[in-house]
C-alpha cells in the first residue's frame, strides 16, 4: 500500500514555484466560495510518519489560503473534561461549521494506531474502533462533509536519514522530539497496523491519501492539488447529493393495528396510592444518586411523548427529588443557525453529561425520525438512515458508562384534547398551547406510526424505549421514577459483576 510513497518523489524548484502560484490563487478562491455557498464543512485528518511533514505542510496550507477559515485542532493527550466524558465527545465538539475548514492532528485515527502499537489495546479492540470510524464517517458524509484522510509516508530508511539530518543541524535539532526517536524504533509495527487502518477505511466517500514526504516541493503540491481538485467538484454540484438510505424499508402491519394500540391506558392510581409510591420513589432516586458508584457513571433521561402527555410534570417530579447542581435540562426546540451548520447530532453530543451528571432531555434527537420525518424537514433518506446512527450514537455512550433512559408518554385523543382546552381556559397555563399542537392534531396517525417504527428500530438492550400510559398523570411520574431508579440500580449490579469477572 506504501510502495509509490518510497520511491523518492520530487519535483525541482522552478516547477514548483510557477505551480505553487497558480495553486494558491485557486485555493483562495475555492475557499472563498466555499465560505459563500456554506453548504458543507471541509475535514483534514492529518496522519502518518513522524518527520515526514505534517507540521510543515500545514503551516503551508495556511499561508496559501485564509487562516481566518481554516481551525486547526490538535488532540494531545485529553483533558479531564475530555476523559470525564465518551472518547468522542472531544472531536464531535470541534467539528468544524458549514463553509469552514477544520484540521485534526492527532485525530481518532492517530489515537487507535497509538494504543495498538504501544499494546494498550488489541488486535479485536482496534478492528472495533475501526468500525466506529467508518459509521462516523459514513454519517459525517451523508451530512454532506468533504472529509480528507492524508498519510505523510517515509521509508525506513528514509526516517533515519531525516533524523540524523535534524539531529546533526543546531538550527533545526529542536524539532526533534521522543516521539520521532519512538517511532523510528516501532517504524514496522506502526506501518503494518497503519495499512491495516487505511486499508479497512478508505472509502469513496472518505479516501485515503498516501503522500511521500520526503521531498517538501512534492508534498506540498501534492496535498494542495488533491485539496482544490475535490473541493472544486464539490463546489460544483450545487445541489447535495442524494444519500441512498441504509436502512431496510419499513412495512406495515397488515392488521393496521401498532405498538401504541397495545398499551393499557386506563391503568392509573389514586390519591393515596401516588402520595406513598412517589414519596418511595423520590427517596429511592435521591440515594441512588448520591451513592459511590454514581461517581463512575453518569445519567441521561430522554422524555419524547404526545404533545399534552405531561412530560413537563414527569420531569419535575424527578428533579424534586435531586439538589439542582446534580442535573441539567435540556429542552429541545427548532435548531438555531449555528446548529444548522452542524451535523443534526452535533447539538446533542454537545450536552453530553460528565460523570456524576444527570442531564434531562426535553424532546431529543428523535425528532429527526418524529417531527421531522412527519412534517418533511428531512429527506426520506436522512431519517431512515438516522435510526442506524442514533443506535451508534447510544451505543457510545452506554460504552462509557452512561446510564440511557427513554421515554414515550403516552395519551389518548380524548385526553389530548381536554388537555389542551384547559390550557386555555387557565391562564398561567396558556403559553403551553400553541397553534402547532392543534395543527399536530391532524397528523396524529402519521405520528402513531413514526412512534411505533422509531421503538421498533432503536430500543434495544443497552438502551430500551419505556412506553409510559400518561392518561393519568401520577400513574405516569410514578412509573418515571421507578424506570430510572431501576435503570440505575441495573447499571450498579453490572458493575459489580464485572469487576468480579
């Protein structure tokens, strides 16, 4: 896979300079226009050799077109924000807007190549953190992102020249680090895991780039050549392409009956019953939360339901069992302009709770297979392939720990609609009832069904939908509670178990 990037690539100076001045024309303006249409975001992940010019070639990208647009992120070692959350909560953050241009050294990439060379992980760990990359970056694709994946090669040989090179002269000798001299001693591991890696991940979408960097002029030219030639295709097409769903095709049942029609919404508890079970269930949570074992976890709610079905009061009940410096909530609305130039779980991994966190979800990433997928904000396309995405988002996060509850609060027609009708015979009630939820109620079967195939496609073991029947509301906070608290107890045994395997 290396053997083009050994052959000692060159090209000699005037070349250079004539091709270089017609490039960075180009590069500016293609830059330029990428700013204007702000259609899709431009990702360059940097990897390879160490001293085969990475830094360099970077610092030459910036001075050939517009630093102001171009975010240049380096991933050391991660911080104690970053290891108190999933491993790749850090990058998600950093992904760069619409019309921008963001670098990553030190990348996902850099990382597992990294821990699988040194031993950290194995053979079956790296082949998963494979996989992870190529269903982010699939999904990072379908989002519309032009991603570069460059590998800056040198032979053998050629590493041990350049170091003896920089070693040798005083003006550059500080360019060398431990990690140039640990890398020249593990060349032939980290290269055969490298094509491992490249070999496993190059895709149409996201292809590798290998690139000998031994001559400077060769690999500058290179790397600016394949940037402009790809981002002026893409600016082109002025329309984005039409992703293919990856998803099967959703069929209905025959019997014309769903997953809600099944619920028993005429289970409720009277007074008494609910002062006893919610006073119960309070206590419960506040020791759950505030025990040791918390301190190696940390808590998410997610509270979709029919509009009216009481997840405000759910969601209170819960938080008036905790001190408000132990949770956060999170309502959901229409995305603003900066989340727009986001991929649509970018707002969402971006409230992501620290260990020993519990952030609630007023309405979540399910909008994008609920209201979106009904009112037709999203392609047919971008929701069928979000329920694929949104299970390897949770999966990330019950990976690390996090302890993933959901909830569907559900209510009858009826029930909605005098709901809705004391709204608004109550003032202090009236800002909860808009034009919207009674336009919704129109659509109420098209909701039945998207309801009926997000819990089919995205509850699962490690995070499983709870259908809540919120005719009667103190039923409905009572079962809340004991979900969560049962959740949490669950995620302690397991623990435990664990460490004792």
């Amino acid at each position: 896979m290396f053997e083009s990037a050994e052959i000692g690539h060159s090209i000699d100076k005037e070349t250079y300079e004539k091709e270089v001045a017609v490039l960075r024309e180009a590069l500016l303006e293609a830059q330029y226009e990428l700013k204007q249409q702000a259609r899709f975001p431009v990702i360059i992940l940097i990897n390879g050799i160490e001293g085969a010019g990475k830094g360099e070639t970077v610092k030459l990208l910036n001075e050939w077109m517009d630093p102001r647009l171009i975010r240049v992120e380096s991933f050391l070692l991660p911080t104690d924000e970053e290891l108190s959350r999933p491993p790749q909560w850090r990058f998600w953050r950093r992904l760069p807007p619409k019309g921008r241009t963001g670098i990553f050294f030190g990348n996902w990439y850099s990382q597992m190549l990294y821990a699988r060379v040194t031993g950290e992980i194995k053979d079956s760990q790296l082949d998963g953190l494979i996989n992870d990359a190529e269903r982010f970056e699939r999904m990072y694709s379908d989002e519309g992102a032009l991603i570069f994946k460059f590998w800056f090669h040198l032979s053998k040989k050629q590493l041990k020249e350049r170091l003896k090179a920089l070693e040798n002269d005083p003006t550059r000798s500080w360019q060398l680090s431990e990690i140039d001299w640990k890398q020249n001693e593990v060349y032939d591991k980290f290269v055969r895991y490298g094509e491992r890696v490249l070999r496993r991940t190059s895709r149409d979408y996201a292809p590798w780039y290998v690139v000998e960097g031994s001559d400077e002029r060769y690999r500058s030219l290179t790397v600016g050549r394949t940037i402009l030639e790809s981002l002026q295709a893409a600016l082109k097409r002025k329309d984005r392409p039409t992703p293919q769903p990856h998803a099967a095709p959703l069929v209905s049942s025959l019997d014309n009956k769903g997953l809600l029609d099944a619920l028993d919404l005429s289970l409720s508890l009277d007074k008494d019953q609910y002062k006893e079970q919610l006073a119960k269930e309070q206590a419960r949570l506040a020791t759950l939360m505030r025990d040791k074992r918390f301190r190696s976890h940390s808590l998410i709610a997610v509270f979709e339901g029919n509009d009216a079905a009481g997840k405000g009061g759910a969601i209170r009940r819960v938080t008036d069992a905790l001190d408000p410096r132990q949770y956060r909530i999170v309502p959901i609305a229409a995305p603003t302009e900066e989340e727009r130039a986001q991929p649509y779980l970018w707002r969402f991994w971006r409230h992501i709770p620290a260990r020993r966190q519990f952030t609630i979800f007023d309405r979540s990433w399910y909008g994008r297979v609920l209201v979106e997928r009904v009112e037709g904000f999203a392609s047919d396309a971008d929701w069928l392939r979000a329920y694929a995405e949104i299970n390897d988002f949770e999966e990330q996060l019950t990976n690390y720990g996090i302890v993933l509850v959901k909830f569907w609060l559900s209510i009858d027609q009826d029930t909605q609609l005098e709901r809705f009708k004391e709204r608004e015979s109550i003032p202090f009630k009236r800002f909860k009832i808009t034009e919207e939820d009674w336009r919704n109620r129109d659509k109420w079967d098209l909701y039945v069904d998207a309801v009926g195939d997000m819990v089919d496609r995205t509850s699962t073991e490690i995070a499983p939908w709870t259908l809540v029947e919120a005719n009667d509301k103190r039923y409905a906070r009572v079962k809340v509670l004991k979900t969560i608290n049962d959740a949490l107890e669950a995620a302690y045994a397991s623990a435990k178990k664990g460490k004792k395997d």
